[in-house]
C-alpha cells in the first residue's frame, strides 16, 4: 500500500522585495522619520532650521521614493497571479507615502510658523507610517510551494 502524504506544501520564508529595491526603500523610511522628529522639535522650539531640516529631508526621501514608487509599480504590473494582491498592497501604500510626502513638501515649502504646524505633522506621519507598513509588507513573506 503506498504511502500516504499529510503535507504536500512546505512553506519557505523569502522576501517579495529584489535586494536593491530594499535598499532604495530604506532611504524613504529614515529620510520620513527624520522629518517627522524634525517637524516634533520644530513644534516645540520654534527654531526655523528644524523646519528647514525637516523640508530637506522630505525632498530626499520624495527623490529616493520615486525610484521606489517606479520599481513597485513594475513589480506590480509583473508580479504573478499569486503575488499581486500583496505587490498591490505594497503599491498602494508606496502611492500614499509618496503622495503624502509631496502635499508635505509643498506645505512645508509656506513660510514661517504656518510651514509645519498640525497639517505638516500629520503628512508626516502619514508618510513615515505608510513607508514604516510598506517595508513591513516587503520583507515579510511566506509562500507556499508544493513538494
């Protein structure tokens, strides 16, 4: 009698993101962080140069991140039947970060006080988050694949 198979799936651990995507990644995430803690010490000292830390930091970040918007959207368009709900979730929150980040550098471009203020906070965080979640979704993998 042959013998009878409980498993026909093993599981293995790989993240969906190319190495180099991971990189370019990494950049929109520090760069967002920074702004914000820039944007909280702006708030709480009223020095300008925090402001102007903060608009530098943004402005890299939203240079880095349109490499890694472009490369999201390709793997999207490209990824197999099994990855796309994932590759689109991780589109979709890229297209947030992003968005988020260019409202954020117009609204930190506006002088004085008015450039941060709860609006610019909030875009923010709203971009830290967004990065922060989509390299969460980027290197947290699992996949099925038969024996």
């Amino acid at each position: 009698m042959p013998e009878r198979r409980t498993h026909d799936f093993e599981t293995v651990s790989r993240p969906m993101l190319h190495p180099l995507h991971a990189i370019l990644l990494a950049f929109p995430i520090a760069l967002f962080t920074g702004a914000l803690v820039s944007d909280i010490a702006y708030l709480r000292t009223a020095e300008l140069q925090w402001s102007n830390f903060a608009a530098w930091m943004i402005t890299g970040a939203l240079v880095v991140g349109a490499m890694v918007l472009l490369w999201a959207l390709v793997s999207a368009v490209l990824a197999r039947r099994a990855g796309r709900v994932r590759a689109g979730g991780y589109l979709l929150l890229i297209v947030i970060m992003w968005g988020a980040g260019l409202v954020n550098a117009f609204q930190h471009s506006r002088d004085g006080w008015s450039s941060v203020g709860a609006l610019g906070l909030l875009l923010s965080l709203t971009s830290m988050l967004a990065a922060l979640l989509a390299g969460w979704i980027g290197f947290s993998a699992a996949r099925r694949i038969a024996r």
